[in-house]
C-alpha cells in the first residue's frame, strides 16, 4: 500500500523580495526558500507550493494583495501562460539591472576567481519585435489553463487544434499564439493565416504522442536586409498529404509575395530537429542576407545565428575590442599596415560571424564549427565578403581542436571562444591552455558555465574585462563577453 502524500502548504501575505534565477523572484518564509514566477519584487501575494524540498520550495501565486510600484503591466495577452517572456511585468531598466547582477553573482560565486570592475551592461537597442528567429509547434488538440476550463461548458468539445508555443515544461503541450511581439508583425499575420487555412481546408495537425497529422512546425526568420524565411515541417501520414502541402504552400506564396524563402520537409522522426533532414525550396533562395558594418551573411535554415540582429553588432564589437590592441582595433583599416597580426582562432564559429568580422585584422582566422552546413555558409560568407585569410572545419570541437591541429595550423595568439550553454568540454579547455595564446576572449551565453570554465582557466589567465550583453528583453537570459590575458 503506498504512503499517502501529505498536501503542499499554502503561504498567506508573502512579500515577494529580489529577482532569483530563471526569471523567478525569491521570498523567505519560516526559514525556508521560496521560488516564483511572473511576479516582482514588492508583490504581496498569497503562494500555493507545488514543489517542495528540504531547502527550498517551488510555489505559484493564487491571489496578489498588493501589486509593487515597481510593476508595469505586460504588453503581450499571452504573458503568463507561454513562458518565453518571463519579465514583461519587469521595466526594462529593472530587468538589465538583475541581469547585470546575474553576472556579476555567478562569476563570483562560481567562478571564484578575481574579477575586475565590470562594465555597465549594454541594454538591447530594441526592447519589441528583436528577434529574427522564432519556432512555433502545431498540436490537435491544444493546451488550456486552468481559467479557461472553468468556463467551458462540460459538453463542450475540447478538440482543437492549435500553432504557438510549447508551455514550460511540457513537450507535447502547445497554447496557440495569435500575437507575439518579439518580431515583426508578419510573422503573426503569416501564422495565423497559415492556422486558418489548415482549419478550413481540413488539413490535420501534428499529435507529438501518437505522431501523426500533417502540420508539424513553423520556423520563421528574417534579416536587416527585408528578406523572410519559412521553413515548414510537415508528417505526411495517407495518400495525398504531399499534395495538400504543396496546396498550402502555394497559397502561402501567392498570399504573402514578402517571402523570398520558402522551404519544406517531411519529418518522420520523433522529435523537430532538422539538422539531419534534406530540405526542399518551395519558393525563392535557400537561404537570407544578414548585414553587419560593410559585411554580408548568408544564413541558411540550419544555421546559428544570433537571434537579436542588432545587438549581435554589438556583442561582436565588443569581442573584437577584447580580441585585439587598442591601437589596432581604433585605427582606420586604411591606416593598419602592420606585418604583425595575429593568428585568431574562433571556436563554435557558427556561420563565420566573427571570424570574418576580425578577418581584416588578422594575419589568418581559423574558424571550427559542430554543424557542417553551418560551415559551408561561413567559407561562403568569406569569399562574398571577399575575405581570403579564413579556414573554416566542421566537427565535434574536443575532436578537432587537438595538440596535433595546432601543429599543424599554428599557434594562436588570440582564441575567440562562443560555446553553447553547456559551455566547453574539458578537453577542449585543456588544448587552450597547451596553445597558451596572449589572450581569450569568452562569449558566453550562460555566465554560470563561463565561470566553471573561468574556473579551468584561471592559473593561466586572468580576467581583464567584462563586458555583460542584454540580447533577450523580457527573459532572464544574458550574454557576456570576457577578456582574458595570460599571466605569464
């Protein structure tokens, strides 16, 4: 017979007290620590606990009592529900001060390492429609909240279908979006379309558990040059589902003509990853231009590239500032004839973004990338670009960058480093250290494992510079950018 579970307290007049980790606020009650999303701090509220641990617990919020001054009321109806937008109820200035201090706590308190003044925080030039990427999911049957099942009549169905985005937590649940605001209005004006065609041609939608239905997945790009991009998963399940895909992409064409890349695949696999899938152009390139300073950039539908084109400017400025010399990065190119510039070697390189923006200042860049598709764009983007001092190489980084490469290619003066979340392997930290070059320069868009890696690196290197970047308003998400010089 199992042990009954006792009930999950609930915690009347809780003052809610500083920004925590993940966008949640902190509160302490009866010795204990309390996590909770989408308030701020200063709101009263009465909590409901729905996880609880020996130190802490988990809870969320069944009634305010009082709302904090500091409050702003969220633009977006969806606020609360889809979880991407955590802070919409935070002003912006507010937000970029937690994140600034985000930083500054997890490089102290995990890195342990001695860190200089930081600067301030580079806030995000647009706050609204910022991104250049975003992925909605289609379901059969869509998610509800616990408000809008209390007024659903019980007879009523609770069939239908949905595109927008997965709730927190959940990869089979989908809350339809009918307005997003973290870009452009066509992609809102293209989705919602796209929703009402399929509903009123009958077309299927994808159920994650059973798998089956025809609409899979909708990713959307576009660039600073006016170009967008479509990419359509689809399930084909019966006889004719080819065709009312390619019925509805026709419509999509001929009804939004602002697409200059519509692209499609038939994903028969458990989950929506595309990297390994051959994609079909429907309409258009297979690819768009991005544009930073005089450079362009080809992104094709299964490369990185970061979503906040204009604040990428400045995150890669500021890794180039920390790449190179004062002297050499403040001069006019025209003015630089030094005979002495340095190898650079740019790590999870992505499409060449970096590479080619210090290309002009280097001797060589030599650039290595997990995704070989990525790859294929940065050697493109160099030679449309008319740069011909970069060598790009596609695979695992632990793999690739070895004692042996290094013979082979050079010893680096300058590593730019942009590893993904999980931050760098072990062995690839190790290599850095053999190669000893003057100087790293650590892109990070997770400071708590930049700081386990400062961690590695610091008996070798110290921190010079830090430089936090606000590419995500409305999230709890920061970049930083960290220079590190040799001690010896």
């Amino acid at each position: 017979m199992s042990r009954k579970r006792k009930p999950l307290p609930q915690y009347d007049n809780v003052e809610m007290e500083a920004v925590a980790a993940e966008g949640k606020c902190i509160a302490h009650v009866d010795e204990q620590v309390v996590f909770v999303p989408f308030v701020v701090s200063g709101d009263v509220v009465d909590l409901q606990v729905v996880k609880k641990k020996h130190r802490y617990c988990e809870a969320r919020v069944v009634r305010f009592i009082k709302k904090s001054d500091v409050r702003v009321v969220p633009k977006c109806e969806h606020f609360g529900i889809c979880g991407g937008c955590k802070w919409q109820n935070l002003p912006y200035e507010e937000q970029i001060k937690a994140k600034q201090k985000q930083v500054f706590d997890q490089l102290s308190r995990i890195g342990k390492v001695e860190l200089p003044e930081f600067r301030p925080i580079l806030g995000s030039v647009k706050q609204w429609e910022y991104r250049n990427k975003l992925e909605f999911g289609c379901a059969n049957k869509r998610w509800y909240t616990a408000e809008e099942l209390k007024n659903i009549p019980e007879d009523a169905g609770l069939g239908e279908p949905a595109i927008g985005f997965h709730i927190t937590g959940a990869f089979d649940k989908i809350y339809p979006i009918k307005k997003c605001w973290l870009m452009d209005d066509l992609h809102n004006r293209i989705r919602n379309d796209i929703y009402d065609y399929a509903v009123r041609t009958g077309m299927t939608f994808y159920d994650t558990r059973a798998q089956h239905g025809l609409l899979r997945n909708l990713m959307f790009r576009n660039s600073n040059t006016g170009e967008w991009m479509l990419l359509i998963q689809f399930h084909y399940d019966e006889p004719g589902d080819e065709q009312r895909a390619k019925d509805l992409l026709e419509h999509i064409a001929t009804t939004f003509p602002e697409i200059t890349s519509l692209i499609y695949v038939d994903n028969q696999k458990g989950n929506d990853t595309i990297g390994d899938l051959e994609l079909t152009t429907y309409k258009g390139t297979d690819f768009i231009y991005e544009t930073m300073e005089d450079l362009k950039f080809k992104v094709g539908p299964k490369s990185f590239y970061q979503t906040n084109t204009e604040q990428a400017y400045h995150l890669y400025s500021v890794a180039r500032e920390f790449a190179l010399d004062s002297q050499i990065y403040n001069s006019k190119l025209s003015d630089y004839n030094s005979d002495n510039k340095p190898l650079i070697y740019d790590l999870y390189t992505g499409t060449g973004t970096i590479a080619n923006f210090v290309a002009r200042y280097a001797s060589k860049v030599i650039g290595i990338e997990y995704v070989p598709e990525a790859i294929e764009d940065a050697k493109v983007n160099s030679k449309i670009n008319g740069i011909d001092n970069t060598e790009f190489f596609a695979g695992d980084m632990k793999n690739i960058l070895t004692a042996e490469f290094i013979q082979q290619h050079g010893r680096p003066d300058i590593i730019i480093t942009d590893p993904p979340r999980a931050g760098m392997h072990p062995d690839v930290v190790k290599v850095i250290l053999n190669a000893a070059p003057k100087r790293i320069v650590y892109v990070s868009c997770n400071p708590a494992t930049q700081a386990r890696d400062l961690t590695l690196l610091d008996a070798d290197y110290r921190v010079a510079q830090v430089q936090p970047v606000d590419m995500f308003p409305h999230t709890p998400h920061v970049e930083n950018v960290v220079q590190l010089i040799r001690r010896k």
